[in-house]
C-alpha cells in the first residue's frame, strides 16, 4: 500500500511548487498523447478486433486534489485521489471491459458489448447470471439471439425483384434493384436507407441499444452489424459530398473565368483601382476577430476541437454510439464520475478514493478540506459542489455566504441597525443627523428618536429626560450588536465584491490582450511555445484573484477570538498586493513588449503563486489544527 | 408531406379493408387525419357490445420517421355524434393513451393498422372498469398533443 503511493507520489509531485504548471503539463502532455495514440490504433486496425478490445488498460495517471503530502507546517494532509478523464479514455475503459469478459466467456466481443449494457457494465451480476442461470434466457432478455459468435458475413444484400421494403414502400426493380439489410439472426429486411433512419430516430429517442425496427422482434443492433450499416452510410455522405464538391469546384470555375476576364479588361486601368479592394478584407477579418473577443484563446480553441469532434461524430453512426454509451456511463455512475462544469467542456472527473484510511467518505471530507479538480482542459472545479474553484472557503462556507449575500434578512437587519419605525404611521425612518426632535415624512408626527413618545413632553432639543425604560435601553443594546455585526459583513461583502469585479475584468482584459499577443506572435515570428509563457501567467492570476476573493469569505466566518485572524489577514494583504503587481504588469506593458519582458511576467507571476499556496496552507494548516475556527459561520 | 409518406399512407390504409372491428373514415381528401371507429368484442364485462370509440390519427409531414399522433376523442369538427373514450388503467378521460409504441417505442416499421390493432387488443384483454391513478390531474394539465407529455412506462401486465 505504502510503496503503491510512493510511486504515485513519484509520478507526479517531485516539486515543492504549489499547482505547478509545469509538472501538471508534463503528465498531462503524456496522458493525451498515450491516449491519442490508442486511439489511433483503433481507428487504423478496425477490422481488427483483438486491438479495438484490449484486455489491460494504460497505466493510470493519478491526481491529488491538494498538491502536497504536508503543509509547510509540516502537518499531514489527507487527499483525495482523482483522473480527469475524456469520452475517449471511457471508451477504451469500456472497452477493456468488454474484452475482459470476452476472455472468460468467449462469445464474441460484440454479445459482450450487448450484455455490458444491458447490465449498466455490473460485469459481476452478468457473470453470475450466464453461469448460474439459464444462458439463452439471460441472452434473449438483453436483446440477442441464442446462437453466440461474432459476425462474419456481409448483411447489406441486393433484394430480388419485386421485394418491397416495408418502410419506404419502394420496390425492387431489375433497374434500381434497392439494397436490404437485415440483423443477421432475424429475417426482417428493410431498404438500407430506411434502416439508417431508423437507428437514428431510436439513437435519438436516447437508446443506448437499437432495436430491429420490427416491433414484434426483439434482437438488438450488436456493434459490428451497426458498423457495417455506417460504412454504407459513411460512403454515402462521402459520396454526396463529393458531387456537392464538383458541383461547387464548377460554380467557382465559371466565377474564375469571368474574373479573369475582368483582369483582363483591367490591366488596362491604373493599378490603384486595386488597393481598396484589398483593404475592405482586411477589414472584415478584423471585425471576425473582434467578435470572438469576449472568450480567451484557450476556450475558443475548445469550443473549435468540440465543434469538430461533433462533426465527425454526427457523421458516424458507429462514433454517435459509441458517445452516447460513453455519456450514460458517466451519468449513471454519479457517485464516481463528475462531468466538469464549464460550457462546452465535455471532460469529467473519476474518483479514485483518498490518500489515507482516516477518511472515509466525501461528506467528511469536506468539513475540514476542498476537493478542487482539474479537468482534462484545466478547468478546476470543487468536486462535491461542483461549483468553479472556491480554495480556501469550505463547501459549507461558499454555500452560506452565497446565501447570505443574496438574503434579504442583511437588508432587513440594516434597517433594523439604522432606522426606527416612526410611532404614528410604522414607516422606517433614518436619522440621517440633526437634533432628536424628529418629524416624520408621511405623516408630520412629531416624536423623540430616543424615547420615542410625542415630542411634546420635551423641552430640550438635545437632551431626552423620558429614556430610562429598561425596555428601551434593552431595545438598543440589540441595536448596537447587530449594527457592529452589519459593519464586519458590510466589509467582507465589498472586499469580495472588488475582487469579484477585479476578476471579472481582468478575465476580459486579458483575453483581448492575449488575442493581441497572439496577433504580434505570428507578425514577429516567435514561436507558439515561447509565447506560452503568457497564457501561464494569466492562469496564475486568475487563480490567484479567486483565491483572494474566497479569502474574505472566509475571514468573515472566522472565529473572532482566533489568535490566527492577524497572520491571515497578513497573507492576505501580501497576497493582494503581489495580485495588484501582477495585474498592473499586463495592463501597462504594450502588447509589443511583452515578449522582451517575458522574465520581469515569470518573476512576478511565480511570487503571486507562491503567496497563493502559502495562503492557502496556512488556512489548510489552522482548519486541521483549529476545530473551533469556524465558529463564526455556526 | 414528403414522397415516402404518400406511398406508404395510401398503401396502409388498403390494409383496413380486411378487418370488419376496424372502420376507417378519412374525412378529408389530405393524407394527414383519419379516424378508426373501434368496436371491442367478447369483453362484454367492460365494454358494451353496441359502443363504438372513435380513434384520431394526425400524420406528421415525417411519417414513417416520426411517429403519428394517436388518441381517443369524443367529438370534434368532422364528427357528428359524441362518442366515449373507454374504460381502461392506461387511458386517461381526455382519449391520451399510454402505450409505449406510440412514444418512445415508435418504430418505421409500424403501420396506422398495427397501431389500431394494439389499442384494439389492448382493450379486449382488458378487465379493470377504471382510469389510470392521477387521471384528473394529468387531464388539467396536460398539452393538447399526447406525444409532448413524458410518458412513463412501467407496466407491462395489462
């Protein structure tokens, strides 16, 4: 057990940097690239089932969701162990576990596949079923017929003369003889383009297995019969595609000779007629850029991998199933997978259980740590509440103050601290300065703002003679304590707020800016890597912005009595102030420059995560210590 | 409507001819509304031998490839006298039907017959004189179009 973490610990943390990019890459780098690469062999050897269902799995790569064993207090921390994952790593996952079962029943990959997911993938409850129960029944429940083994034959035949394809209603004809295909243990044939029809209408009506489209027949789809429908279809669409194509090169080749002539006609004509031309162009790629502005480099990158992953997938029936098989995986397994929360990342996250036996379940997890992951795009999120990165604040924290920032019983409780009712018509009223001698807006009645009787007992504008009721006196010690309580809140509540609004702007700021960099990247010619350096420094300061902004979340239900509170509030400030650096270093530096300043960016950035792991550490280290620090938010 | 639905439609509805417990009326010339006037027989307990229902089919552009929309009614422009929508656990008062091959379960492969036949079948083998549980609440508030409710299908028996 203990060498097992070793080995872990090896793989992944040999530096003492908190969230150190450069190691995380690393792994990362070799985690994409041995999946891409499996992945391709899938594709290369289809045919070949051995290779597609493989019977052992890469080696995982785990991730803890608090970088270190020990604070720099030396106090042990428990972690908790996670994989970011793909659709794609689910699906070479799902895979091996068809090829396993495979191994011990040998009925064909494609029955497994059948029976895997008519069992939601239990691969125990199958097995117990197949060898103990009756084995047709079992399969003819799933959908499969009694006779087991892998398909080897061409289904998609020509039909005879006269057929008719009970669908469409079209018929065969010595001509326009149609194609039929049909599963290879029924009998029921349809024209080919009716059946691709009709696995999408049922991959759309969210069934993970396809039925004969017979309604009286019960026998599913299997994989390889599905691959021969989409190989049909794929030459189709490509076929279609290349006529669209033809069709298009004509279109452009008429266009081209009519501007060729008008070439001709005017080289004739001055050259500057030209000029305009091409600056109009220019212009309207500008205004595309601009558009695209709003999202930073990485996201839009994202969202263009996604779009063509899409595309890919909706022209494939065989990849449509495959992610769908892939998506209910992960849905119906919420207790270990958690899709990453940002739009249009489809990555997710597997649990892998904790670093220590001391903890047990996630629900006590969180009462003393955060369990922030990274997702395969690196976008971090707290994994129980799935909710955007919110270290230092505890789940519990970020729920209350959110709830609190939006009650209005804070509203409420500052009328309480700053007005009284007026005693004729119940309006609140504030004092806003003047003598006692109060007159009420709405309804002229005149009243002490200190006994709060009629004005007319009174003499003295400034002295009130009639307040020693004990009553009233209680009324205002309340009055006090709640007004002293409305202070702090009022204070933490503004501080998070520039922080909220601070990273909100530099989010906009700086993917304008990057988009600039990228622009002077390709003009200068430098190359892609050398201009990372840019992109690590804004994710440090983004992550370190929300860390501060969480800060004072938690500051605010911190324990008053806590001796801690000036060492924090020190980090704090430290942290801030390299924060403000950081931030002021991108904003004067002209995006020309940028390149040359690259090592006064590192310099700074690396002090701002410093700070920022030590922020957290030092909160880290009292919530382990300090069972009691908390008290202000019970 | 597409090419498709025209062939198959006026091929199906040949198939109405053979069967005397099914009567088709097509009031219109369009290919898109019918009705199956529907006799139930040897299930005297439930259904009275003299009681015709009356079946509405609307044909979406996409038939085959989307499914039809199907249900009972008591009356509406091209009908002349009310009718009754049956006694039965999975039809609610207002003629909706909950049988899953007219949702989730739609097939191509289906026919307006097969479909006639099921509901036909459905009721012959019934013997419960009783509507679905929750049957008021789903009339007041269910749409127009059975086939935007989320039906939910977990009882095979009957």
């Amino acid at each position: 057990m203990y060498s097992q973490e070793v080995s872990d610990e090896e793989l992944y943390e040999d530096d003492n940097d908190f969230y150190d990019d450069d190691s995380e890459d690393d792994v990362d780098d070799e985690l994409e690239f041995d999946t891409e690469d499996d992945y391709s062999v899938n594709k290369l050897n289809f045919e070949d089932e051995d290779d597609e269902f493989k019977t052992t799995l890469p080696p995982r790569f785990v991730h803890y969701c608090y970088p270190q064993k020990f604070t720099r207090g030396m106090l042990p921390t428990n972690r908790m162990k996670y994989e970011p994952v793909d659709y794609e790593d689910i699906e070479l996952k799902l895979k091996c576990k068809i090829g396993n079962l495979n191994k011990i029943l040998q009925i064909g990959t494609d029955d497994c596949t059948v029976l895997l997911i008519y069992y939601h993938w239990n691969d125990q409850k199958l097995l117990e079923d197949y060898t103990t129960q009756d084995t047709t029944e079992v399969r003819r429940k799933a959908g499969l017929s009694d006779i087991a083994g892998n398909l080897e034959t061409n289904l998609i035949q020509t039909a005879k003369e006269g057929d008719m394809c009970l669908i469409c209603c079209s018929e065969s004809t010595a001509e326009n003889p149609l194609n039929v295909f049909h599963l290879q243990h029924c009998s029921h044939s349809y024209c080919i383009d009716c059946y691709i029809a009709c696995v999408k209408l049922a991959a759309e009506q969210g069934n993970l297995l396809i039925n004969c489209p017979e309604p009286s027949c019960k026998l599913k789809i299997r994989p390889t019969e599905l691959h021969q429908i989409d190989a049909y279809n794929t030459r189709i669409l490509e076929k279609l595609e290349a006529e669209k194509k033809q069709e298009n090169d004509a279109i452009r080749l008429r266009r081209l000779t009519e501007d060729q002539i008008k070439v001709k006609y005017q080289d004739d004509f001055d050259d500057s007629l030209d000029s305009p031309d091409s600056d109009d162009d220019d212009d309207d790629v500008q205004k595309e850029i601009k558009d695209e502005d709003l999202f930073n480099f990485h996201e839009r990158s994202l969202k263009r991998q996604r779009k063509e992953k899409e595309d890919k997938r909706k022209k494939s029936l065989y990849r449509n199933y495959w992610y769908h098989i892939c998506k209910n995986y992960i849905m119906t397994n919420r207790k270990t997978f958690k899709s990453c929360p940002a739009a249009d990342c489809e990555s997710s996250v597997e649990y892998l259980g904790f670093d220590s036996s001391n903890i047990v379940s996630i629900d006590e997890y969180i009462t003393t740590y955060i369990p922030i992951v990274e997702c395969t795009n690196h976008h971090r999120f707290c994994y129980y509440c799935n909710a955007e990165d919110h270290a230092p604040a505890l789940c519990f924290l970020v729920k209350i103050w959110v709830q609190t920032c939006k009650d209005e019983s804070k509203t409420l409780s500052w009328l309480s601290a700053n007005t009284k009712d007026c005693p004729g018509c119940q309006e609140p009223i504030e004092k806003n300065g003047g003598c006692n001698h109060m007159t009420c807006k709405s309804c002229h009645h005149e009243f002490c703002w200190v006994c709060m009787s009629d004005w007319s007992r009174h003499t003295d504008n400034y002295n009130c003679g009639f307040a020693r009721d004990p009553r009233i006196s209680n009324d205002k010690e309340k009055q006090e304590k709640s007004r002293a309580s409305l202070t702090k809140y009022l204070h933490f509540v503004q501080m998070f707020d520039i922080h909220r609004v601070s990273l909100k702007k530099d989010k906009e700021f700086l993917s304008k800016l990057e988009m600039r960099v990228q622009e002077i990247q390709q003009k200068v010619g430098v190359s892609w890597i050398e201009a990372q350096f840019y992109r690590e420094c804004i994710d440090i300061l983004l992550k370190a912005r929300v860390t501060l902004m969480w800060s004072f979340a938690f500051m605010y239900y911190m324990n008053p009595k806590s001796k801690e509170i000036p060492a924090v509030q020190r980090l704090q400030n430290i942290l801030s102030f390299n924060v403000e650096t950081l931030s002021k270093l991108f904003e004067v530096t002209a995006s020309e420059y940028v390149i040359q300043k690259k090592s006064e960016f590192l310099t700074t950035a690396s002090s701002v995560k410093n700070h920022q792991f030590n922020m957290i550490d030092k909160v880290m280290e009292l919530m382990i210590t300090d069972k009691n620090l908390l008290s202000g938010a019970l | 409507m597409s090419q498709i639905s025209t062939t198959r439609i006026s091929k199906e509805l040949l198939k109405f001819q053979s069967t005397s417990t099914l009567n088709l009326v097509q009031p219109t010339d369009s290919l898109t509304l019918f009705y199956v006037d529907l006799k139930v027989e040897g299930n005297e307990a439930v259904y009275p031998p003299d009681d015709i229902y009356r079946l509405r089919f609307i044909i979406h552009p996409e038939y085959p490839f989307k499914p039809p929309q199907v249900q009972f009614i008591t009356t509406d422009q091209h009908t002349t006298k009310p009718y009754k929508i049956p006694m039965h656990p999975h039809i609610y008062s207002n003629g909706h039907i909950c049988l899953n091959i007219l949702y989730d379960g739609w097939t191509p492969a289906n026919t307006l017959h097969t479909v006639a036949l099921s509901v036909q079948s459905m009721l012959s083998g019934n013997s419960v004189n009783a509507r679905p549980e929750g049957d008021k609440s789903y009339c007041s508030s269910a749409p127009l179009n059975p086939l935007h409710s989320k039906w939910v299908f977990d009882d095979d028996k009957v």
